[in-house]
C-alpha cells in the first residue's frame, strides 16, 4: 500500500508541476493569436476569378488578373476582396496568415530555450532530493515540460537537427541520472 501512495505522490507532483511551469510561462509568455496579425476578419475562403453579382445585386465585375493571383500565391497568401455597400470593390492579396505562422515558429523556438533550462534543472533538482516520491515527481515533471518543449519547436526543425536535439537531450539526461547514481553509490560505500 506504501508504494501506491509513492507513486500517486510522484505522480500528482510531476503532472501538477508541470501544469504549474506550463500555465506560469504562458501567463507571462503568451503565444501570438490569430486575431492579432489577421485584423480585417477575412478567413481564407475559396474566391472566384471574377466576382460579378451585377445581376443580382447591381455590383461591378472585379477580375483578379493572372499576374496578381500568381503573385499573391508566391507570397503564400490568398486573394480576399474588399467590400463598399456589400459589393466588392478590389482585391488583395492577405499575407496575414504567413505572418502568424512565422510568430508561431518564433514563439515555439523562445518556448524551447525557456523550458529547457528548467525542466534539466527540475530533473536535477529532482536526483537530489532527499524524498524519493517528491524527486521522482520532480524527475517526471522536468521530463513532461522537456517533452512539451521539444514537441513544440520539433516540427521546425530539419531531420539533423530532429536528430541532435533528440540526442542532446538524451546524453543530457543519462548523464544526470548516471552523475547521480555514482554518487549514491560511493554514500554507500
């Protein structure tokens, strides 16, 4: 029975602990919203070539040229129109969304080098801990946050650095429990 209630101990303070460094880093970190680079509440929706409700509504013909569209797909953007009187009355080309992606990368790599150094230093904190159930919760969330951080800023990286990164962590990682072990071990001797 003893050993459950270390492990819901270790548990409960590794999940909490890394909610805890998770919410605390984006309370005062916050990643970019959409909201903030795309302004004008024009979602990417599918357009046609020629916009032409004369018919219907007595607007004018607008016809996105060649040129323009293959312009505005070079950038990575999308053709959107602005509208007087609910007609449309011209076209651009909205990059707001390129914007957004590059501030997430940005972000993703700032959260990356926040959490790093603190969850190697929530699992080093955790190999010394007297309490074993504490230090293992310590272990475990240094890991979490690690993880999350690596999760984050992992799809922006080339396969090589995938790879190093990976293996950074690692070495990093056994070469903490390891320095940890040899020392418990020549206490006991």
């Amino acid at each position: 029975m003893a050993d459950i209630k270390k492990v819901a101990l270790t548990l409960a303070v590794g999940i909490l602990l890394a909610l805890f460094v998770g919410f605390l880093v984006d309370a005062i970190y916050s990643s970019p919203k959409y909201e903030d680079f795309c302004t004008n509440n024009n979602y990417p929706i599918a357009y046609e070539k020629t916009v032409n409700r004369e018919l219907v509504s007595g607007c004018p013909n607008i016809t996105v040229s060649a040129t323009d569209e293959k312009s505005c797909y070079d950038s990575k953007g999308y053709i959107t129109f602005n509208y007087t009187s609910s007609c449309p009355s011209s076209y651009y080309c909205e990059t707001c969304q390129v914007e957004l992606e590059s501030a997430n990368q940005d972000y993703s790599r700032n959260l990356f080098f926040i959490l790093a150094p603190i969850s190697i230093a929530l699992i080093a904190a955790g190999l010394f801990l007297s309490l074993e159930s504490i230090g293992s919760g310590f272990i475990l969330g240094g890991i979490l946050i690690l993880i999350y951080g690596t999760i984050r800023v992992f799809g922006d990286l080339s396969k090589v650095m995938r790879v190093i990164l990976l293996g950074v962590e690692l070495v990093l990682v056994i070469w903490l429990g390891y320095r940890r072990v040899e020392k418990s071990s020549k206490k006991k001797k």
